[in-house]
C-alpha cells in the first residue's frame, strides 16, 4: 500500500469505526482519552498460520483479533472500551477484502460495546497478522490478578472446554460428529466468545482471575505460580460442549483425549478462584448473566497444578507451535 492507498483505505473502512471523539476521525498520530480511575489495557496478536488458517473467512480473522483481547479484559473484571488496530496486510491478499475486515470489526463493535480510537496499517510480504490493544473500564474495585488465589479457595471456570481444540480439528483433520456439532465447533475456533457477561462477577467475587487461552491446565498452572499455590483440578468437573462430549466418547483412550481437551487451547473461557463463602452468590450472578460455570477444584497448599493422570502439556494445538 502507498501512503496515498493507506490513507484511503483508513478514510474508507476505518475511520467510520472510530465513533469516540478522542479518536480525532483518525486523522492525527495520537488519540486522546479524557477519564478518571484505572484503566485495563491488554494487548494481542494473532498471525496467519498460527492462530487462525490461511483460507479462514476475513470478518472472522478480524472478530477473533478483538475477542482475544475482550476475553482478557472480561477476566479482569472489566469492560471493553476502546482499541488500537495494528493491521500488517500481505500484498498477496486482494485489498478489497478490507472492506470484509472492517465490516467484522463493525460488528463486534455493536455487540460489545468497543470503539476504534486509532493504530496502523501496512503493507507486508506476508502473513497476515493483526494486533490488538484493547482499553477496559473496571467493573469493580477490584481487578484480579493471577497471583490472588489462597488456600481453601474454590476454582471455577466458565462455558466448555475444549472446543477451540477440536474447532481447529474439525478444519484439518475432520470429526467423526454430526454437521451441526462440527459447525459449532468452527464457529468456536474461529470467533469465540468472550465472557464480558462475566466481567462484573469476577469483578465482585475474584480472588485470582485469567483467560483460558493456552489451555485449561497451563493456565491453571500460570495462577499457581504466581500465587504460591497449587491448583488441584477434578478431571471429571470440567465442562465440555454437546459436541465436546461426543467426541470423548468416540476416542479408545479417554485419559488421553481429556488430556488433548484440557490442554489444547483457544477456549477463551474465564478461569478464577473465590472463596467458599462466595459460592452461592457466585452462581446467582453468573445465572442472571446467563453464563454456564462451572466448580472444577480447591486451591491447596504446594505449587503447579494437580489433575489426577492428566499431564499438563500446555497449548499443543497452535499451527505454528
């Protein structure tokens, strides 16, 4: 792209997603936010290659790169605000597939409640790759940490595990599932779902709080070191999907197929501890958000993470890992 090509394709497709006037239409080097209090920031990339396919459609590239980072702000106990866009487009790429691009960032935007306040673009050999520095407003007094978590503490995490795994599966491997179940599983490694519905929770009742990105069992094992605490997991309480369980029950050795689950990735689910005694308003709130959660272990004294048989092997999944 020339300076007169990026220039227009900013005009075009950008600029109309930078509803906040401190975004200044996007025509200065710098944005200028007016507030008060804390701000969450938290930035991502995700590359061709690596977390996402080659052939992956583009408004979905575009949607996992905010909900990436929006599920780090939801584990945080707050709520997206505003983000910073740096897009590095391959010349092998046709430009007029920014337009999708945008449109998919158009989209995420109403739903969440997030606005473009400035970044860059350029032009690049390849592989495509998108960063994102997403801006939160807390939801609390608190913002969990990792390092919060005590002893005698419940462990928790959101929706269903393992479906990022098996999303990325059902594109390069194929499943032995129904066409519905495979399709929901693509629809999940491809566009997850941030659990912002959650944020207010975590916000309220957290001890210690992070996303499950690089899989259930290596993060777990990120909140116990930084906590100076072992987690101690219960293999058979951690959700899986409908379509999750099929295929466990389709696999001749279930410890290991729970162990690709649990360590795969790309699940971008909340996982926090609390107290006991915040149980069961842990479950109200989380019930009035319309989120499923679940109580999967204890907090314990000693260090990493305990599941039974189940190694932790960290994100094994990634295409370019």
């Amino acid at each position: 792209m020339t300076d007169g090509d990026e220039f227009a394709l900013i005009a075009r497709h950008f600029a109309p997603l930078a509803r906040d006037p401190a975004a200044r239409n996007l025509l200065d080097d710098a944005a200028v936010l007016n507030h008060s209090g804390a701000t969450v920031v938290t930035t991502d990339a995700i590359v061709e290659g690596v977390h996402f396919l080659p052939d992956d459609p583009i408004d979905t590239i575009a949607q996992k790169a905010l909900r990436v980072n929006m599920s780090d702000i939801a584990a945080k106990g707050a709520a997206p605000a505003h983000y910073l866009l740096s897009l590095q487009w391959p010349k092998n790429r046709a430009v007029e597939e920014i337009a999708r691009f945008s449109e998919g960032l158009a989209r995420d935007q109403d739903v969440f409640g997030c606005t473009l306040i400035g970044g860059d673009t350029t032009s690049t050999p390849g592989p495509l790759a998108v960063s994102v520095t997403m801006l939160g407003r807390p939801l609390g007094v608190s913002t969990p940490s990792r390092a919060g978590a005590r002893i005698g503490d419940d462990v928790w995490v959101t929706g269903a595990i393992g479906d990022g795994v098996l999303g990325l599966m059902a594109l390069t491997e194929g499943l032995a599932l129904s066409a519905a179940q495979t399709s929901r599983l693509v629809e999940h490694y491809r566009t997850p779902t941030p659990r912002t519905a959650m944020a207010a929770t975590v916000a309220a009742f957290a001890s210690a709080s992070m996303d499950v990105s690089d899989g259930l069992l290596g993060d777990a094992a990120k909140i116990a070191a930084a906590s100076g605490v072992r987690l101690t997991i219960d293999a058979a309480s951690v959700p899986l999907s409908t379509a999750g369980a099929a295929w466990l029950a389709l696999q001749a050795d279930g410890q290991a197929a729970r162990a690709q689950l649990f360590n795969g990735g790309d699940d971008y689910e909340i996982l926090f501890t609390a107290p006991p005694a915040k149980r069961a308003r842990i479950v109200e709130a989380a019930d009035d958000a319309g989120v499923s959660l679940a109580r999967i272990g204890t907090v314990t004294a000693g260090e990493g993470v305990d599941a039974g048989e189940i190694p932790v092997a960290g994100h094994v999944h990634r295409l370019g890992a």
